[in-house]
C-alpha cells in the first residue's frame, strides 16, 4: 500500500525534473466584509465550521475509475460539476455548501503546470474548457460556493527573466520577488521562495488573490505551508506568505474563506494560522493512496492522538481542519461502519470542517444517515471543539460541555477487539445525569444515576448528550431572541430570520407573533408566515421555548410591509445572505426599508449581485427596484449573469431613508440567474432595499 509519505517522497524526484507540485447545516452565515471576527484576518467569514466537499480524496485513489487519464486526473470541469448536482439535490439542505477543487486544475493529464501571461496559475483547457468562473458560475446557480487550491510559494515554472509581467503593474516581473539564490520552499520545495522585503512580492500575492476575486471563488487552500510537513527551517517558513494572502483576499472585496494547509503544519506557527486563516491543518492527509479512498489504519485513527494539542487554539472563525470525511460510500471508503461512525462523531465534536471525499452521487443509506443527522451537525455548528478527559490508551472519552448547559460526551473504543468503555459524571463536575440521549440513534436512555457504560465492538463508538440533573429545576427563561430581520416576501408571505437563544435546558423551539395572534411555531432560528395580505405592513415578534415550557421575553419587534406585485409573489432582499457584496458594499439599516435593511456602499466599484433570482422560463421579465437616494439622479451599471451591461438612471428619492420604486425590463434565462448592480470604479449607484420581478 502506497503511503501518503512515499506518495511525497516520489513526487520530490518528479519535481527536480518537472518542477511541478503535487498536492499532498444548518444554513451557512450571512459573510460580514469588514466585521470583526476572532482571529481569521477579522474576515467576517466561517462564523460556523464550513461544510461541502473536496475533489482530493477521489483524485488520489486508484479506487476503479476514478482516474482514469492517470494518477490524480479526476479533477476536470465535468466531475466538478456533477458533485455540485448532486451536493445541491442531497445535501445542501443539511448545510453542506462549498464544492472544492483541490491541486491540479492548472495541470495538464501529464501534470505539466499552466501560466498565464502574468505567472499565475491557469486552468487547462482540456480539463476545463469553459474556464474556472464558469464553474462558478454553474456552482453559485444551485446554491452552493466554489473552492480552489493553490501552492505556497512562486511555483518555478512560474519563474522567468522579466517576461512575466505582474498583473496591475508596470515594471514588476516574478524575477524581481525572489531571493538572488533561487532558494526553495512549500513541502515539495517545488517553489521559489518569495522575499516579501521587496515592493513588488504583496503585488504578485494580490493579483493571485484578484484573479480569484474575478472567478468568483469563495474559498482558497493554500498549500504545503511551513513550518509544517516536516520542514521547520527558515527557507520552509512560509508565515509571511499567509499574511499577504490573507492581506490580498480581503483587499478584493469578495468574501473568499481562507484556509492554510500542511501535512500537517507544525504547531510552532500556530499563532499565524488563527490570526490569518479560517482553517489549519494539525494532521497528515487522511487518504491512504490506496486502492479506497482511506484505512482506519493508514491515518484516520492517529487522529485521536494528534489532535489534542491543537485544541485549544481553535476559535469563532479559524477551526482545525481535519481533512476529508469518507463515510458516504462503504464500497469506496474502506472503512466498515462502526469505522465510519467513530470518524464523523470525531470530526463531529471537534467542530472540525465537513467536507465530503466520496463520490455524492453514489450515497449509500448508512452514509446518508451519518451525514444528515441534524442533531449531530447542530454539535458541530455550535462550534466548541470537546477535548479527551484523559489522553491515551485505546477507550477514550471525550466530552465538551454545550451552551445550554448540557455535555456532549463520546465514548470510542479504538482497540482491536469488543471492550467496556465507561464514564462517571463526577469527573465531568456534576453527580447524575437526569436523561442521557444517544444522538445517533436519536433515542433517549432515561436517567443514568452515576455514570455510563458500553460495551463497544472494535473501531466502534456512542455519542451522547448528557443532561445534568440540576438542569431539570432549572426555570430560567431562555434568552431573548436577537437580530429578528425578514429575508424575503411575497404578496402573501414574509420569511423571517433571528439568531438562536441559550438556554439551561435547551431551546425546543420559536413562536413567530403577527401582533398578538401565533402566526408560525418552528424549531429552528428562521420561520415563513403565510396567508398574508399584499402591499400591507405586519409586526413580527419572536419568543423562544426550552424543554420545561419556560418562554423568552419577546424579540425586538419589526415591521415588514408586503409588495403589491412580484415574479409569483416572489421578490429578493437586498441584504439576503444568497447574494454577494463588492467592493465598499455593505448592509446598512434602514428603518423604512423591507425588513429594516438595505444595501449601501454602492459607489466607487461597490456592487450587489442578487443571486438565485427565478424565471420559469426564459424570455423578458419586468424588474421592481425599490431604492433610496439622497442626490438627485444616481445610475447602476445593470448585468444579467455576466452579460453586458446596461446604465440605468435613477432619480433621487428624496433622502438616504426614504425608499423609492423604479421599474425596468431585463432578458432572464429560465432557472437561477444572477442580477447585478454595479456602480462601476467611479461611478455612484442608489443604495438598494429589494427586487420584485414580474412577467412584463
């Protein structure tokens, strides 16, 4: 069996030839640009452990017919777009979103690189003959968010004698932002390591991060960083390039999660990777190379022991990656099913990043049940990592303890043969448990007096949620309802958003209030109230419910007044979290406004594409802009997906809060197409409320 190691190892000798690297939910939040995050370049982004899939398992597995143009040829447009498909239509409503392309989508069959005329990274054509924002595209249309790979460094066929030209400059070349002595770095040292003293490095850096930007990708890996797969000197230092990716990705203004990866990185550079990223990488690629996509015992199982280390540095928005998960396809993974169990409860309970390996359009029942359980992907959103009460030995449990009050507690036995595996509460700090639930089987267990045992078969594993039993005299109310925002109307409905309370015992569920008269009751932190008036205004209010029927105090109210007119009713807020913000672009409030916001920063290169807006059949569509603008005429550069684009004029409204309606014709496609309103680099757009369309 091929290891991941000798996998490297080879590849090192290709490359001195070559010079050619090799790579080793819950709804998604709305991105805030610009909002402080902790850590993670303040970037706003992964406010909640990301979810989707990677192409890299696959392309790595000499599993039949994954690769059948030779070694890691998987990867190609086709591919790509057929798990996005099937993502979208399985997955997406359990919170899996982000399609990523791992290395090689600049690589010929024969892994040769390709350049374009500034020294980045190009797609090949072959493998993708429409290009990458044309992925994008197709990506963003079902819903979903494109990721892509790049490797530390200035790759040496990216090297020249001042022929390469850096994109956005007039006298820098890549000859001009490495050192004299050509010295190597990333984990295949197949890049020249780039001096970040001299002015024109950040700028290569930024016109990476800008054709990215221009693609529409969401979310970068950046890969082969050091300190990290083995190489701990000064030339395998790659820190600084971390920093000016992070610099260049929000300099572009379009929200692009930013991951560092290793195998693994070494935690010397630990403080770097939580500043910078949104994700590290604290262990070796979990794929054996093999004839499946891993083994329990290649690399899943040392996991338990690597990890703990690094536990403590994740945060709110820089999470420890665990690599891929392959518990979706037995005949593919090559791990059984208690296997696959313990894999994704670990991956679970660390709030480790979800992201598929297997092939999603080939989803076998058992795969399917582990990756849509709700409950345990609500553990892993919530986003605190649970730590081993005692580390080693081959029974383990691990617990953390959740912000309602309760203990997520996993039992793993990761011997060989069937043994007992045992907790006492007293050693989580409380004497009973008044229920203990198994959250795989979604069944309760009933009071457990002094602890928990289980005997488990080998590899085998239980998670459970564990109430204490002073949680049951609890009567605090749950907390108040915050952030209560309309995401999207009709003539007859508003649909309806908050942020989720706490509570001691758990928030069971939400009532939505239209006045005083119980509208709607839901389980989750959003809600649509329906059988509405058109062009009438509504006053909502939210109030949260725990296990004990203890109640919140109401939300803030708002008002929400439904439009007259719309496509079916339908009409699309500006401020939606489905589309995307550019430049200065921000969601501002605006009391007069559809639920209470609108998009402002609409000049100067600030733009808002409205994403996923329907047509049931193509042909010409009657657009309703509601707006506010204080000057007297401002204009919007208006495209329909990528097209040329038409300038409209728009007359002031009177003032910055006081909204206003023009209409205007548009060609849409049938299906999802995406509406953008663009202020140009030196133009000035009126701020935007919403869009109804309409037949015309």
């Amino acid at each position: 069996m091929l290891r991941s190691s000798a996998i490297r190892a080879l590849s090192a000798l290709l490359l001195a030839v070559a010079t050619v690297p090799l790579s080793a939910a819950l709804p998604a939040e709305t991105p805030v640009i610009g909002a402080a995050a902790a850590h993670a370049a303040d970037n706003g982004l992964a406010l909640r452990p990301y979810m989707g899939w990677s192409s890299w398992s696959q392309q790595s597995s000499s599993y039949p017919g994954l690769n059948p143009k030779g070694r890691f040829s998987y990867l190609n447009e086709a591919n790509v777009l057929k798990q996005a498909d099937a993502m979208a239509e399985k997955l997406k409503p359990y919170g899996y979103e982000y399609i990523n392309m791992d290395a090689g989508w600049w690589m010929d069959w024969n892994w040769n690189p390709q350049y374009d005329i500034h020294g980045r990274q190009t797609p090949d054509k072959e493998k993708f003959p429409h290009g990458i924002k044309y992925v994008a595209e197709h990506v963003h249309a079902r819903g979903l968010k494109l990721g892509i790979y790049l490797p530390v460094g200035l790759e040496k066929g990216a090297y020249d004698k001042g022929d390469f030209l850096i994109a956005g400059t007039t006298n820098c070349s890549t000859h001009d932002i490495v050192y004299p002595d050509l010295r190597t770095t990333n984990g295949w040292d197949s890049s020249y390591k780039i001096d970040f003293s001299k002015p024109c490095a950040q700028k290569y850096i930024d016109s990476q991060a800008q054709m990215l930007a221009d693609w529409e990708v969401d979310f970068l890996k950046l890969d082969g960083v050091g300190p990290g797969s083995g190489k701990t000197d000064e030339n395998h230092d790659n820190r600084a390039d971390v920093a000016a990716m992070s610099k260049a990705l929000i300099n572009t203004g379009r929200p692009i999660v930013f991951e560092t990866s290793a195998w693994p990185l070494d935690i010397s550079g630990v403080g770097t990777w939580k500043k910078y990223a949104n994700a590290f990488r604290p262990d070796t690629d979990v794929e054996c190379y093999c004839s499946t996509l891993v083994t329990w015992d290649n690399s899943v199982k040392v996991r338990w022991k690597d990890i703990p280390p690094w536990i403590e540095h994740v945060s709110r928005g820089s999470w420890m990656d665990l690599d891929s998960l392959n518990v979706g396809v037995g005949a593919m993974d090559g791990i059984n099913k208690a296997e696959r169990q313990s894999y994704m409860t670990l991956w679970a309970i660390e709030s480790a990043p979800l992201y598929l390996g297997d092939d999603i359009t080939r989803l076998d029942a058992y795969g399917m049940s582990l990756l849509t359980n709700q409950e345990v992907i609500a553990q892993n959103q919530q986003g605190i990592p649970a730590k081993p009460l005692r580390q080693g030995g081959s029974q383990q449990v691990w617990y953390a303890k959740n912000t309602d009050g309760t203990y997520t507690v996993a039992l793993f036995n990761l011997g060989s043969a069937t043994k007992t595996v045992s907790v006492k509460w007293n050693d989580l700090g409380f004497p009973n448990a008044s229920n203990v639930r198994d959250m795989w089987s979604r069944t309760d267990l009933g009071s457990q007096a002094a602890g928990f045992s289980v005997s488990l078969p080998a590899h085998a594993s239980q998670l459970l949620k564990v109430t204490p039993g002073n949680l049951e005299e609890d009567r605090t109310p749950p907390s108040r309802p915050a952030g209560l925002h309309a995401i999207g109307t009709s003539a007859s409905s508003v649909s309806l958003a908050w942020s989720p309370s706490t509570d001691n015992m758990g928030v069971t569920g939400y009532d939505v209030y239209s006045g005083t008269i119980k509208a709607a009751s839901v389980t989750g932190s959003s809600a649509t109230v329906t059988g509405l008036t058109a062009d009438t205004p509504y006053t909502f209010t939210v109030v949260a419910r725990d296990a004990r029927g203890n109640t919140s105090p109401p939300s803030v109210a708002v008002t929400v007044r439904t439009p007259s007119t719309g496509p079916g009713g339908t009409v699309y807020e500006a401020e939606s979290g489905t589309n995307v913000l550019f430049g200065r672009a921000w969601v501002a409030p605006c009391a007069p406004c559809s639920g209470g916001q609108k998009v402002g920063g609409l000049y100067l290169g600030g733009a808002l594409e409205f994403r996923g807006v329907r047509a049931e059949r193509a042909g010409t569509y009657k657009i309703t802009v509601s707006y506010t603008a204080g000057d007297s005429t401002r204009s919007a550069r208006i495209s329909v997906n990528g097209g040329t684009p038409s300038n409209i004029r728009f007359s002031g409204t009177g003032g910055w809060n006081t909204p206003g309606v023009k209409t205007i014709t548009v060609t849409l496609t049938a299906g999802n197409n995406a509406l953008k309103f663009d202020s140009g680099p030196d133009g000035y757009t009126p701020d935007l409320d919403r869009i109804g369309v309409g037949p015309a």
